[in-house]
C-alpha cells in the first residue's frame, strides 16, 4: 500500500512520531525517549490517523500493536524519514565542511576560465579545503577519475569522442577560440577572419597533437598556404610574440582576451570554432568535491560561462 504525502498533507514529524511509537511500544515510553510531553504525543498519532482517515494501531490494554494499514505505512515511513536524514546528512556536511581536498584535471584554456572563478567562490565559502589542480594527458583523463585518483575533470568535447563510461557528465558552458592578430590589424567588416585569410599571416602555432594545431595542418592539408613562424610549448608565450608583431594565433578566448588587453587584436572565425565544456566526474563524490560541484553550477549563469568575444557570434557547436 503506498501513500501519497503531498495529497495526505502529512507532516515527516508525525511520521518520526509515529516511528517512535512503533519502536517503543506505548506512547509512554516513546514520549520519555522524544523528550515530549506524552498528551503532546498522544495528539501527533490521533492527527497522523485523521490525515490518513483510518486508524493505524490497535489498543490492546496500554500497548499500541500495529494493524494491517500500520505495518503498510510503517514501511514507507522507514523509507521516508532515512531519506530525509540522509538528505539533511549530506546538506550538513557540505555546509560545514572545515577540510579536505579536491584533484581536479583540466587544460590551462579551462583553467584561466572557468574554473578559476569556481575556484574562488568555492574557496571563500569553505576556506579549510585544498583545491589542486592538475594538468594531465586527456587521453588518460577518463581512467584518473574511474580510477580515483582525481575527483573530476574539466575537458572539451571533441567530435567522435567516445562515451564517458560510468561517469557523470555535465555541459558547463560553450568553449570558443578565435584569432589573434598583432595589433591595429584592421577588422574585416563581417566581423570575422575566414581561415583563409588567417592562412595570409605568418602563424605561431602549439606543439603537434594539440586541438587548435590540428586545426593549422588541417589548413595546410586543405591547400591553404599556411606558414608556421614560431612552434611554442605554452599558449601564454603566444601572448607577447603577437603583440611583438611576429606572426597570428588561434587562441581560446579565455587567453586571447587577456591578449586584447595587451592590445592586440582579437577577431572571431570564419567558421566559429566553438566546442562545449565538459565536467565529468564519478556518480560517488565526497563531501568536498560535491560541494565543488554545487559551487560551480551555482554560477552557471554568470561567472562559469565567459562572455562571446566581441567580434564573433557565438552559436551551437554543429552536431
């Protein structure tokens, strides 16, 4: 027999109430363990048996002896009132976390934005816990979480990937990278660098494998002329060799803003080079890592999702 609660209207303190009863035996002994008055207690059963319109014991003497409706409702209010202490279990231990560590896994593009605004808001609300951000091969990603050795990993998708198996995983945002130029380039009046055009400039590139250098031997592959004037290892040594004015870059544009403030400029693709941010992390998180969690979606809205450069539009990644 199930109940539904939200037309009963009852209230999980009668049920807590009523669970007592049941444990103690008589209202006498349940109200002594409750630390209520027994009349109190005594008004608690005969309410829980008027929302239900039917009695759940049966008076034998002074004891209360379950009946065929309280043996059915006693299960479902087992269920209930653990759930709701499990619940308010786990409310009070990510609101009172005063220590711990969270591993988490992600490339520098994600880590300038988003995850160092998660990384501060999360700090100043539990200020004991350690954050430690590590950089790992992304072709390893998946197995560090499985395997626990970090909590979760930002990552951007990438076409044909395969499944997360046995992971969460959770859309953040969208991940756009855009061209930088050296500065006072003048801006095409769409607003936006066709690859091509990109191709007319010397380029400083990142090491072969990385996502946007596939992309530049692509181009080259495609016939476009394209002519690498620096490799570097880190995409923050772009920064200065463009505003020197060696050469163009693709760049996320969480880096390639900050590269706009240096004065160079910075213009959207022709097509949008636009891919989702992913979290992924395991159905199991510890206290701390769910509060991390927590924190970051709380700012989805805002200071998880950078602002769309402010010469490309920022539309859906094609499926």
């Amino acid at each position: 027999m199930a109940y539904d609660l939200s037309q009963a209207g009852v209230d999980a303190r009668l049920l807590a109430y009523f669970l007592a009863v049941v444990d103690a035996g008589t209202i006498t002994r349940a109200a002594k363990q409750l630390g209520i008055a027994q009349p109190s207690l005594s008004l608690a059963v005969r309410e829980l048996e008027r929302q239900f319109g039917s009695p759940v014991f049966d008076r034998v003497g002074r004891r209360l002896v379950l009946n065929e409706t309280g043996h059915a409702l006693a299960a479902v209010a087992r269920q209930i009132v653990g759930a709701l202490a499990t619940a308010r279990a786990t409310v009070d231990a990510r609101t009172s976390l005063t220590s711990g560590k969270i591993r988490i896994s992600a490339p520098p593009s994600l880590t300038v934005h988003p995850l160092n605004p998660a990384i501060e808001e999360f700090s100043h609300r539990y200020p004991g816990v350690r954050v430690s951000v590590l950089a790992q091969a992304a072709e390893s990603v998946q197995d560090l979480v499985l395997d626990g050795e970090i909590d979760m990993a930002l990552v951007i998708e990438e076409p044909g990937v395969a499944e997360y198996r046995g992971l969460v995983v959770r859309e953040i945002g969208l991940h756009e990278s855009v061209a930088v130029l050296p500065p006072d380039m003048p801006v095409p009046p769409t607003g936006r660098l066709t690859r091509a055009s990109l191709a007319s400039f010397p380029l400083i590139v990142s090491e072969p494998g990385t996502r946007l250098r596939t992309l530049v031997d692509e181009m080259a592959a495609d016939g476009l002329p394209v002519r690498i004037a620096a490799e570097v290892a880190h995409r923050e040594a772009t920064i200065p060799l463009v505003v020197d004015g060696l050469g163009a870059a693709l760049l996320p544009w969480s880096i390639a803003r900050l590269a706009g403030r240096l004065g160079a400029t910075v213009i959207g693709v022709d097509p949008p080079i636009i891919n989702r941010m992913l979290l992924i992390h395991r159905p199991e998180l510890t206290p701390a890592a769910a509060a991390f969690v927590d924190t970051a979606f709380t700012h989805r809205d805002n200071a998880l999702v950078p602002e769309p450069s402010p010469n490309a539009e920022v539309t859906d990644p094609p499926t």
